[in-house]
C-alpha cells in the first residue's frame, strides 16, 4: 500500500508540470494580454491613469512621452501605438513579460513549488490573499451542494432501484428529469422571482452570504442568518446536481442486484434488505466514489459560477471568470494549479476508498 501512494504521489509531478506547460504556451498565442489590457486603460487617460508604472516616465506616458510614430508591429502590442519604447519596456518589467517566455515558465515553476503565485495582475495584490478572501464563498457552496447532493440521490437512487417500474419510480424519474433539463442558473432565477423579492415572495436575501450586521449577532442568530442567505442558492445547485447522480446509482444498484451473487445470498434465506445492504451496497457505490474527486472539485470552481453571478457571491468561480476575461494569468494559473493538484489528490483518495470499501481491490499488485 504504501509503494502504491508513493507511486501515486510521484506521478502528480509529471501531470502537473505537463498541464502547465499546455496551458502556459496555450496563454502566449491567445490575443491580449495583462501589458495590453494595460495599455487599452491608460490610453488617453490623464497622468493619474498612469501613475501605476511609477517614476516621472509614467508622467512622460500621459503627455510629454507620447511619440506619434512608434511602429505598433515592431513592439508586437495593439494598444502600444504613441507610447516610448522605454515606458513600454517599463511595463513590461512591472508585469513580468521582459523576460523570454521560456525563462518566465521556469522561474513560475519554480515560485509554484513553494507556492508563491506573485501579486495579481489586475487587483495588485497577492494571489493567495485574493483567493483567502473568496475560498469561503466557494467551500460553502461546495461542501453543501456535495453533501446533499449525495445525502438525496444515494437513498433516493437505492429506492428507485429496489422500486424500479413502480409508480414511485415514474414520478420520480419525471422530477429528476425536469431537474436535469433545466440550468441551475435558471432555476436561480426561478427561486429569485419565486421567493426573493420578484413578484410573489420576498422571503429569503438577493445577495451575500450574511448580513450586514451580521458580526454583532448572537452565534445562533449568525447561524440562522448564515443558513437563510444560502438556502435558494445550494437549492438551485442541488436541484440541478443531484438528477444525474441519482440516475447513475439507481443503475448501478438494479445491475447488481441482478447478479449472480445477489441470487445465491437469496437462495441462502437473507431477506432483501440483508442482500441489499451486506452485499449489494458497497460493489455498487464504488461507481459513485469514483465519481466524487470530479464532482468535489467541479463544485468548487466551475459549478458555482454562475450561481455566484446571480447572487452576487464572490467566490472562486466568478474569480477565474473575471482573471481570464482580463488576462490576470497570474490567478488563472493559480486557481488552476490549486484546483488540478487538488484533483489529482482526491483521486488517490478514491482509490484509497475503493479499497476500503471493497478490500477484494488491490492496486499494489497492478503497478498503476
């Protein structure tokens, strides 16, 4: 066992460094850019537009500095037309690009080994301190959305299963499928017109985990009030996660409950319930827990996007919108570092439930 997580552990060194080298070389042939974007905010900006590059040269940039015939395709820069080589070379080295491409890779391999992700293109602050400030948001809707996602589907799929073709099947087949064809941001919608102040209800907040005042709340009152805030958007997650889920246990279960070891318990005098849970239970739920690594992370990041941008939540989804739109790489890589090596972790803990679930599995001897 232990060879094997030692395995495991080395090969995420490789995976990593061969999804930053697609991504980072992706990022240089992509037009637009932080020294670009920076370019397009200043142009035709007075000097407090561009007091950011610093020194008198920034001033140069603003009025004096500007030269009308700089060769735009000899800086390789749309927005560089008019502006002095040496306050062009000036922001280059404030965002890191006057150096080659490759030189930039390497030196950011290696701040990413001892996890320094540098400053913020676009916020200028530390790219650890933003993602500090939005991760809450993020694992709130995150850890929720999975633990009640599983806390439906995994009973709901098992009575589906056991039930299959009943009118309690058929019913609920209908609600996962209308859950399932509808996005969950327009379920979002849904719940905002439905209870938020739209044209029927207005019980539950539009925006923001907490309330204002929120701090100088008794600790019980913090905990309701933290609980009313997210109740419609972890209801618009749920809503849209758990049908997929439930569909895939429900298969999983009916295709072992037909097999061959379930009729030879029957035939042994174990009662259903004695079949489904001694026997059928763990071999089908390892189809689930090879699922949760993606599930978990996809949560985290990608899922709650646009729940974020309906509910005003700033967290880590909306973050990563927002740095590829301005070309922040410094947090597009950050995010995707934390989140790929965060994957990949997960997915070793898998296997490492796979086996525990069901000690018949043995990796060591497959030399994966």
């Amino acid at each position: 066992m232990g060879a094997y997580i030692l395995r495991r552990l080395l090969l995420i060194i490789p995976t990593m460094f061969g999804m930053l080298v697609v991504s980072f070389f992706i990022t240089q042939f992509a037009p637009g850019g932080p020294v670009e974007n920076y370019l397009a905010q200043v142009s035709g900006q007075s000097v407090a537009g561009s007091a950011a590059v610093g020194g008198s040269e920034g001033g140069d940039f603003a009025g004096q500095g500007v030269v009308k015939d700089t060769d735009q395709k000899a800086t390789g820069y749309r927005g560089a037309a008019g502006v002095r080589p040496e306050i062009l070379k000036r922001i280059e080295k404030q965002y890191g690009f006057d150096k080659p491409p490759v030189e930039r890779f390497f030196a950011m391999i290696w701040n990413y080994l001892r996890f320094d992700f540098g400053d913020s293109y676009s916020r200028g602050v530390p790219v650890l301190d933003l993602i500090a400030q939005k991760l809450p948001v993020s694992m709130t809707l995150g850890l929720w959305m999975t633990l009640l996602t599983y806390a439906i589907s995994i009973p709901l799929g098992i009575a589906k299963a056991v039930r299959d073709g009943s009118r309690f099947d058929v019913w609920t087949s209908t609600v996962i499928i209308i859950g399932y064809s509808l996005p969950d941001f327009v379920i979002a919608v849904l719940l905002i017109v439905l209870f938020a102040g739209g044209n029927f209800l207005d019980i539950f907040p539009l925006r923001g985990l907490v309330s204002e005042n929120w701090a100088s709340l008794p600790w019980y009152s913090q905990i309701l009030d933290y609980l009313w805030h997210i109740i419609l958007p972890i209801t618009a997650m749920v809503l849209g996660a758990f049908a997929t889920s439930t569909l895939l246990i429900k298969n999983s279960f009916i295709d072992e409950i037909r097999k061959q070891y379930a009729m030879v318990a029957r035939a042994k005098g174990l009662n259903e319930k004695q079949v489904l849970y001694r026997h059928v239970f763990r071999n089908a739920m390892l189809l689930v827990i090879a699922s949760f690594p993606a599930a978990f992370v996809g949560a985290f990041f990608g899922g709650s996007l646009l729940i974020e941008t309906v509910f005003s939540l700033d967290g880590l989804g909306y973050l990563g919108y927002q740095s590829v739109v301005n070309r922040d790489y410094s947090v597009v890589f950050a995010t995707f570092y934390i989140f790929s090596l965060a994957g990949l972790l997960l997915g070793l803990v898998s296997d490492l439930m796979y086996m525990w679930v069901d000690p018949r599995i043995d990796f060591e001897s497959r030399n994966v």
